[in-house]
C-alpha cells in the first residue's frame, strides 16, 4: 500500500463503497461484484475496481468481494475501525440536530462534548450533552487529545473557532459555517453548505 | 460560452467563489484579484483564473476583477440571479434545522413546503410551514412547479420518497439521507452525510 500517493478524490469515494456495503452486510449480504456495487453507488465497475486496487488486492476475478472483508479493509484505510472522539461547537438548530444525530456512532464517530459561546444556552442540556462555554474550549479539547470537530457557527464567528480549535490540536474540522476556513496544511477542513450545494445544481436546471 | 462542455469540478467551485464575493461584496469591498479571491477560499489564483475564464473575459489584467459585475454573472450562470422554490421531506432534526435556516433565501433559495409521512406531526408548524402529508407530496409538488427538493428522511425511505419527487417532476435533490439514490440521468442529485465527509479526513490523521 502505497497510501500517500493516492489522489484525494479516491479517497473521496471509499466512504462512498463502505456506506453502500455496509448496508449490504446490514441486509445479510456477503458477497458483491463491483458492477453490483456501482449500481448502488451510481460509479462505473471499472471506477471501483480501479479505486479498490489501489489498496491492494481485494477481489477474485469470477467471485467477487467478501463484503466482510472488503468492510474491514476500508474501514482500516479509512481508520474507522475505531471510535473518534468528536467536539462540537455551536449549539444552535443545526448542532442540536447532530448532537441528536444517531448516525454518527456506527461509523466511527461520537461526540463528546458541545460548546456555545452564548452564556444563555451554557449549562443546558442537548440530549445527554450539557453545553459548555467556548471559553473553556482550547483547554478541554486538548486536554482529552481530540482531533475532530464540527462547526455549527455562525459565518462570521468560524474563523476564529477555527483558530481555536487549531491551537486546541484538532485536525480535521467539518465545517457548516457558509464560509472558507483558512488553517494550515496539515489541518484538513470538509464544508457542509445546503445552498453551495443547490447551486451546483441550479446550473444544470 | 459554451456551458454544455464545462467540467462539473468547474462548476462546483462557482458556488464557492459566489459566497466569498459575496461576502467581500457585504464588507464594502468593490473590486478583487484571482490573488485575493484564491487567498480567501484556499484555491491557486491560476485555478481561478482558468475557471473564470471558461465562461469569458471577466478581469482586466492589472485592475482585477469588478465583484458587483462577477457576482452577477457567476448567478447568472449559475441560475441563482432568481429565487427558486424548494420543498422539504422530512421534518424530523435536520429538517427541523434546514426549514429555520436563514441562508438560503439571499442565496437563490426559499422552502415552500414541507411534507412527512408521520400522521401526528402532518398538520404541526415549522417555523412559519404547516408540515403536509406525504401522501400528498406528488401533487402539491407537480402543481407548484417544484424543481428543486431536499431530502431528511431516514435511510430506508430515502429511495421511495426520491422517485415520489422524479414522478412530481423535481430535477434537483439534496439528498441528507445517508443512501445513494437511483434517479434518472436528468435529475441531479448532491449529497450531505456527515459520517461520510468525516471519514474522508480521518483517512489523513
């Protein structure tokens, strides 16, 4: 395995083929075809099996992918075969809406602690969650060593949560705020933004 | 110009330049380079320059580029220079968070409606919507003249409730439940999965 040469759009799509076989395995599935899988996926066969093969050898011509297997692999490329520790900063409607999120827990990820800088909402519930003040942040990510955070701000605050969680040590931030976060290199940002999305697609209407 | 050849990673990054003119554009700021513009979303100047171009000539070397006259082109490709109706599925957490969400209606968006299959929350209000069943949405949708859906229902349903929408004549779906969905070529689908945005990072901790 060759990992640091494998384009960023590869990865892209393995969280892609493991939702998908996971749901296959959910279903009693145990083994698939990458032209099954494509078809669940809508990506050509030959994308999969090109994707696929960069990690190694998975599939036997003829009899397809252990779905087993091939789960295990990519959650192990991925580092999902683990349980990452998850802040969340912004308790409005939307981090209330992924803190209640059940979605979350079986595919690596849960969160542990929510902040607000709104001293009116510190000291409030969010299912089991009590909200903390951002304050206290940067010490309390650090000192659990969590490296994962979503951001459910609003735009003009992001940036300098963004910093805070930076010198907090998190390294990968998944952004709601409608906004391009600036952080170094080795932190890596994923954006959620519903209407940069609808307009991706207002362009093919 | 010549839209039907432009490369769709060209056009999903329009929407990224549209918000941070914008945003620049809210500051006061009249003018800008590829330099300044490539600084604020984390994309090469050349990169810009190139993408821009593919759509023609919007700069002058040297005094850069007018963000009150990029701006309304990049909505006038984009098809965002107008306010399209949405509807939403799924008035659970999300969709609760989605239909109170603020940024959508300066961005070319607005919900309309509202629908879910849940019997004791059809009739309750969201913000300012009365939640509709369902069982009505083929209708409603095809009548308004609905091209545009987002989809917050669970997994399991996502599929049925996506080729309800394909029958009622939608085009574009945000799809927000964690499914890939088989639609037909013409309808255009873009996908919002947390889990699945957070472990294309965790391949790279």
């Amino acid at each position: 395995m060759n990992a640091e040469k494998i384009p960023d759009i590869i990865i892209g799509r393995l969280p892609v083929y493991l939702r998908a076989l996971q749901r296959m395995a959910d279903n009693g599935i145990k083994t698939t075809s990458s032209q099954e899988l494509g078809e669940h996926v809508g990506i050509s066969a030959a994308q999969i099996r090109k994707d696929i093969s960069q990690f190694g050898e998975f599939g036997k011509q003829g009899t397809g992918y252990s779905i087993a297997y091939l789960l295990d692999k990519l959650k192990e490329i991925l580092k999902v075969n683990r349980r990452w520790e998850v802040a969340l900063v912004g308790a409005g409607d939307m981090g209330h809406a992924l803190a209640r999120y059940q979605g979350f827990v079986n595919r690596g990820f849960q969160i542990v602690m929510i902040f607000d800088n709104d001293k009116g909402k510190v000291g409030q519930k969010v299912d089991s969650f009590t909200i903390e003040d951002s304050d206290k942040l940067v010490e309390r990510v650090k000192s659990a060593g969590i490296k994962i955070a979503m951001l459910t701000v609003p735009a003009p605050a992001a940036q300098s949560v963004a910093d805070k969680l930076v010198q907090a040590g998190v390294k990968a931030i998944l952004n709601y705020a409608p906004i391009s976060l600036n952080v170094p290199h080795n932190v890596k940002v994923q954006y959620i933004d519903p209407a940069t999305h609808l307009q991706r697609m207002t362009y093919y209407l």
